[in-house]
C-alpha cells in the first residue's frame, strides 16, 4: 500500500464519491476461521506492514447511498462524467484487478454493456472506456523507492479502487476520536481473515462504523464495511470475492487502442516537479495545488474547492439539478455516509457530517 501518510477525510468515504465512487456489490464473508488473538494495534501493524505487490482478484462493492439509480438509457451527452460519477455510487459494479508489480497494473470495471480499463506498464499507462471508444495514452514518472503510485494520475486508480488503498487512508487518519476493537475471525475469499471493527468517538459524523476484513497470511485488506450512523445494513461495500496471490500473465499489462478509437496523449509531471512547484504547494489543509481547503479535522473534516478550480459550467448540468435539492445558501447532494454542499457562488463544501456543519464552514464560522 502507498505510504503518503497525509490528512484525510474518513476512509472510504471520500475515495468513493468524490473520485467516483470504487466499484461496488456485495463482500463475501464466509464461514468464521479460528486464528490466533490478535490485538486492534498488532492489526493495525499487519495492515500496515502488507507488502503483496502481485495478485489476480475480483472486486465486488454494493452502495446503498440513498442516491436514485440513473436512467438505464441516459444519452452519454446528457450525463458525462458526472454521470459516470454517479453510476458508480448506485446499485452494484464489479471489477477484475491485476497486480505484476509495484508499476504494473490492470483495473478491468465492468459497466452495462461496456468496459474501462485502466492500465500501468512501466512508465506507460492507458485509461480507454470501450463505451465512448476513447482512450488517453498516459506517459509517467517511475514508481517512487516505497512503491507509491499515489502521484500517477490516472493509472494510479488501479489502487485507489481497492480495499488496500481505503484501509490505507485509515491508517494515514487514525487519531483519539476512533475506537478500534476486534471482531469475529471470518473468511473472505477463501482466505482467513480478522475483523477490525472501528468506531468513531464523534457524534457529529455520518459515518457509524467501518468493519476492516484484514488477511491473517499477508497483512492485506480484502474488504471494507461502512454503516452510516442510524442504519443497521452497510452503506458501502467493497472487497475481494476471488483473489489468487501470484504474478499474472505479463500480457495482460500490454494495450492496444481498438480500431477507429480516439486516443489523447498526457504526459504525468513527476511528484515535486518544476511543473508542480510552479503552481504552489500548501502543507497543513490544502493539495499541492493550492485548490482544497479543508476545515476541522478526523471524522468531522470539511473539503472545501472553489469555484475557480471548478469546470466551467460543470454546475449547470441537468443532471445535476435532479440529483440536488434547494437548501439555503445553495443546493445539497445528500448520501448516508457524504453531504456535498454546492453554494450559490459556486464553491463545494463536502464532508461526512450533516449539512449544518457544511454551512458553517460556507460561512466561516
């Protein structure tokens, strides 16, 4: 897993939506293993210490958001990305992931009737939608010494749509508002696993608690529950339903553009580059870009982007207009675990905490 170790907002949440959305559809939790006591801080170090960099697996995540299923028909020039977005946090997606290496990756998402990859292969990496038949040919920089991808833009999705990568963000987040504790010993995917149960200490979040599923061999996270505070099913799902550790076949990390495809080349500045100073870096609340402000902190944080670092009239969408609902100072998309708060001058406030809270940091106070 990458070690960035920067703030967060609360594991799984965030990745979700704003990046739209892990794939989704039910974990599989099999029958209870039987496996030596482990303490939530010895787990904590497992998870941590995981270092398996070749696998074969099945990804499954079921979202139940509170969000409406979109029209299956809906014309691709209506919806677009947000559209894309989402589809990706209703109803149930699974995807195929395969891991040669540190710097050689392959997500297959599987939509109806239509596929996206995502594929690193060195210092090349292609992101193709076989729906739009479009494809961007991506040039990037090396896998750091540590094995983190977190800095390679598109191809790094291959890691953000997992349960490594969310459990990761937790270990990057965990401060006193938390209560961590063991579960039930279970078995995901045919393999035996532990249960961390974590609890937030705030009662001023959405999020109710998260069940960790983390390999009793390897250290790996294969799968991760959300339940929203107040309801008794997960409102967020996502782990392995087959997984095989080994190297897969080296071919699979090879693409070629089908015929007739449009192909748009990117080249993926290096972490830290001329290109990435130039444009400013904030520690302590901010990207490097200088574009995200959060606001308070652990379970309660607030992301806040402004309207200039904003697609011009991205928030004009029909689309758009459906999916919220008419609060004061703005409009308000509201999920079970995630509040995103669009103010009438255009800023974006979200956080996994109620709408109030959003509001108040709108306003400043």
């Amino acid at each position: 897993m990458a070690r960035t170790w920067k703030r967060w907002l609360p594991a799984a949440v965030v990745p979700a939506v704003i990046a739209g959305g892990a794939l989704t559809a039910s974990l599989q939790a099999n029958a209870a293993a039987d496996l030596p006591d482990k303490t939530p801080q010895q787990l904590l170090e497992m998870a941590a210490g995981s270092d398996v960099h070749e696998l074969t697996g099945t990804l499954e995540q079921q979202s139940a958001l509170g969000l409406p299923e979109l029209p299956k028909d809906l014309p691709a020039e209506e919806g677009g990305q947000l559209a894309t977005a989402l589809e990706m946090l209703t109803g149930t997606h699974t995807a195929r992931v395969y891991r040669g290496g540190p710097d050689r990756t392959r997500l297959q998402v599987f939509d109806r009737f239509a596929e996206r990859d995502v594929i690193r292969n060195g210092l090349e990496g292609w992101v193709y939608n076989s729906k739009q038949n479009e494809a961007v040919h991506l040039t990037l920089p090396p896998v750091t010494d540590g094995g983190d991808t977190s800095e390679d833009g598109g191809a790094a999705q291959t890691e953000a749509y997992s349960p490594e990568q969310l459990v990761d963000q937790l270990l990057e987040s965990m401060t006193s508002e938390t209560k961590l504790s063991v579960g039930d010993d279970t078995s995901v995917a045919g393999r035996s696993a532990y249960q961390l149960v974590v609890e937030p200490n705030s009662a001023q979040t959405l999020v109710g608690s998260m069940v960790l599923a983390i390999d009793a061999e390897t250290g790996l996270p294969l799968n991760v529950q959300v339940q929203a505070r107040g309801q008794q099913e997960p409102a967020f799902q996502l782990g392995y339903t087959k997984l095989s550790l080994g190297a897969p076949d080296p071919g699979l990390f090879e693409f070629t553009p089908p015929a007739g495809a449009t192909v748009t080349e990117h080249a993926v500045p290096r972490h830290g580059s001329d290109a990435e100073k130039h444009h400013g870096k904030n520690d302590g609340g901010a990207d490097p870009g200088g574009q995200v402000t959060r606001h308070g902190s652990g379970w309660e944080t607030v992301t806040e982007v402004p309207a200039a670092a904003l697609p011009d009239g991205w928030a004009d969408s029909p689309l758009l207009a459906q999916a919220t609902e008419v609060v004061d100072g703005g409009r308000l998309i509201s999920t079970a675990l995630l509040n995103v708060y669009l103010t009438d001058d255009g800023r974006v406030f979200t956080g996994s905490v109620p709408l109030e809270q959003l509001q108040a940091a709108a306003e400043g106070r």
